[in-house]
C-alpha cells in the first residue's frame, strides 16, 4: 500500500481565486521542468471547475508566462463523444484555452475516447505517454473530484480502481452519468506525477475534502483520497469545499 500523504491543501474564497492560484501553480510546474528537461508534459482535467483556469491560462494575465512552445498538452480521462461535443473534455480545454493560445497541434494530444473500440484507443494512447513523457512522470496533472469521490473517470468501486499495470484503460461509469463510456488514466499513472494539482468546487465536495484531510482508511473510499503521488500533491478549494 502506498504510503499515506496528507497533502497541501488552500482553501480560497472564490473559484476565480482558486483558479488564479491553479494558473500560477501551472506555470511554476511547467516552466521549471522547460528549464531542466527543455520540456514539459502536463495532463489536462475535464468537469466545468477548470474552465475558469483554462481561461485564465489563455489570458493576457498569464499567456505570455505559459511556454507554449515546450507543452505537450494531454487529458486524465475523456468522455466517448467526438472532439466538438459539449460534454467533451477536449472541447473544454479547447474552446476556453488552446483555440485562444499560440500551440502546436502536434503538442495536442487529445485522448480518442470517441473511437469504436475503446480498449484499443486506451492502448494507443498509453503508447503515446510511454513514448512522449519520460519516466512516465507528468510534470503536473490536474484532477477534480466528483461528487462521489471519483477523480479522472475512477468511479468508486470500479475495477479500474485496481489496475496495477495498465497505464489508460475504457471504463463505464453509473447509469446516471450522462455520458457513461469513457478513457481514464489508472492510479500508477497518477501517482508517477512529479506534481498533481486537484481542483475542488463547491459544497458537494466539503466531505471528500475533510475525508481526505483527516488522511484515516475510510477515506480510501473516496478515489481522490488514493492519489498519492511520487511528487507533490496540492488541492486548490473554494470556501465551499473546504
Ligand atoms: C470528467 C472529469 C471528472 C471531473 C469531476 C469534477 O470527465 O467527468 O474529469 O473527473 O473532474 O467530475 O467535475 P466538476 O468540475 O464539474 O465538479
């Protein structure tokens, strides 16, 4: 069992506050590994708490500081629609941030969650991580939580939960999702992270947050409360959450 972390945990009294702070928490992450490696690989989140972030991101407050140049952008999970659907994580990102910023698109790698057979899809683009991020280790990898706890597509008491050699696998998640079928990172691929940056919104959200404070067993229910990454694990809440 890997070790217990308590992580850092700020809480701020806005989700534009927390955003602000998730921006520059980005850009420290990714400008201090451009100046080690000449590069930097960091995985996006889905859910509407980063849009305000992606936004932010593609500002004139913080563009300039984003090193754009040296990003390889890449998703934690996505939804099995296509690229231009509302409930897309790649449509997120894309429409508040990366349509807006001066980005390769050989550096955008959107997760083929909208492909036919998802376990292939779920092989190809791990193929690609082990290809284009060294060591396995992002640079900084932004999660949410839901409000049942699950953070990527990790839903509670999903098998996928259990992966130990998988890197990206398909899941199904409830009935109630609106969008069941979907591409996640697995908790090895997380917890190899040099940086993971958890966003919390909202009141939903407070009992996850205090569980994982508290840092006991039962947390583990939670699968937020299960990254524990090899790096540092930071969660940004609003006053709501926390
Ligand atoms: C997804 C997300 C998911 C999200 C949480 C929080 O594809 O559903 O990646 O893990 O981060 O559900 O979503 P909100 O930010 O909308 O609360």
């Amino acid at each position: 069992m890997a070790e217990r972390v308590t992580p850092e945990i700020t809480v701020f009294p806005s989700l534009d506050a927390l955003s602000h702070e998730a921006a520059r928490c980005l850009i420290v992450a990714a400008r201090e590994a451009v100046i080690c490696t000449g590069r930097a690989a960091v995985a996006l989140s889905g859910g509407q708490t980063p849009r305000r972030l992606y936004q932010l991101l593609a500002s004139d407050e913080y563009a300039a500081a984003v090193p754009w140049d040296e990003i390889d952008w890449f998703w934690s999970d996505e939804r099995a629609v296509p690229p231009d659907n509302e409930e897309s994580n790649f449509h997120l990102a894309s429409t508040a941030m990366l349509a807006h910023v001066p980005v390769s698109e050989a550096r955008v790698h959107r997760m083929p969650a909208d492909a036919a057979d998802l376990d292939r899809a779920a092989r190809s683009y791990e193929a690609l991580i082990r290809e284009r991020v060294p060591e396995l280790a992002f640079d900084l990898l932004l999660l949410g939580v839901g409000d049942d706890g699950h953070t990527a597509s990790l839903f509670p008491g999903h098998p996928a939960l259990d992966e130990t050699e998988r890197l990206v696998v398909p899941v199904e998640g409830a009935a109630s999702l609106a969008v069941r079928r979907r591409l996640t990172f697995t908790l090895p691929l997380i917890n190899q992270a040099r940086s993971v940056l958890v966003l919390a919104q909202g009141p939903a959200k407070r009992p996850i947050v205090e569980a994982v404070l508290r840092g006991d067993a039962a947390a583990d229910r939670y699968p937020v409360a299960r990254v524990r990454p090899a790096g540092h694990l930071t969660w940004l809440v609003d006053d709501k959450a926390g």
